[in-house]
C-alpha cells in the first residue's frame, strides 16, 4: 500500500496507527494528519527512535496494512 491511501483515509487508518504504536495518543495523531514526515516525527518523539528507524518502521506497518 502507498502512503497516499492512507492520507487520504486519515480517520479509518487512526486506530490501525495506535494498535502499532500505543504511546501515540490521539492528540500526536491529530497534529500527523495523515502526514507521513509528522508521523516519523511523532514516533521519534515517543520511542526515541531516530529519523531512519522510523522511517523504516513506517514502510514496514505499510507492507502489513491491506
């Protein structure tokens, strides 16, 4: 799947994003919007994880969501 399926679908794919991440909380989803660069951001911030890593991560939840 590519990312602009999930931007365009933000508010179904929301809880998909806190199954995976649950220290995401639904105010770090409102600020992402569906943008991908927020999202990494967010997951930096909350996992300490650095920007490739999430990036990395990103690309393999995409890969498991139909």
């Amino acid at each position: 799947m590519n990312w602009d399926r999930v931007e365009g679908n933000w508010k179904q794919f929301k809880g998909n994003l806190q199954q995976q991440w649950g220290k995401l909380t639904n105010d770090d989803l409102d600020v992402v919007q569906g943008k991908r660069t927020e999202l990494a951001g967010k997951l930096q911030e909350r996992y300490g994880v650095a920007k490739d890593e999430a990036e990395r991560q990103i690309d393999e939840w995409l890969k498991k969501t139909h």
